[in-house]
C-alpha cells in the first residue's frame, strides 16, 4: 500500500512539474509573440509603405516550383522510387 501512493506521490509531483513548465514557456511564447505584434498594430508608421511588383519572371518561378510541389504531393511515387535506387547505389 505505501509503495503504491508513493509511487503516485512521485507521478503527480512529475506532472506538476510539467505542468509549471508548460506554463513558463507558454508565457515566454507570449513574450516573443507580442514583441511582433506591438511593432506591427500599435506603433505609428513611419513611412510609407511600398508596394512590391515582381517580375514576370519571379511568376512564372513561383508557378513551376508550384507546381511541381503538388505533383510530388498527389504523385510522390516516381521521386521516391529514384532516391531509392541511388541509395542501393551507395550502399553496396
């Protein structure tokens, strides 16, 4: 009997311990997170903002790697098969 309840003497200190530090590192994230946000919605801006036009070029980059990202998303079989064979290529 007494192993048993210090057994769960010693689970429940553990959890308190997690628990103190999920909360500190919850307040620490809060920190970081309004040191973004404070700049971002309450100080005055300082200047005008500029508004940023890409070339055509940046485009039609930004559409191929687009993509190619959600064919190897819907159809990753071909890309893994290829890594497959150049590791049995190095690990003879």
């Amino acid at each position: 009997m007494q192993f048993e309840l210090f057994v769960a003497a010693r689970y429940l200190k553990a959890k308190r311990r997690q628990a103190v530090i999920g909360i500190i590192t919850v307040i620490i994230s809060i920190y970081y997170y309004f040191k973004v946000m404070v700049p971002m919605y309450m100080w005055e801006r300082l200047r005008e903002l500029q508004i940023f036009r890409p070339d055509p070029a940046v485009w039609l980059g930004g559409g191929i790697i687009f993509l190619l990202l959600f064919w190897l998303g819907v159809y990753p079989t071909p890309l893994l098969s290829m890594i497959g064979r150049i590791a049995t290529l190095f690990m003879q």
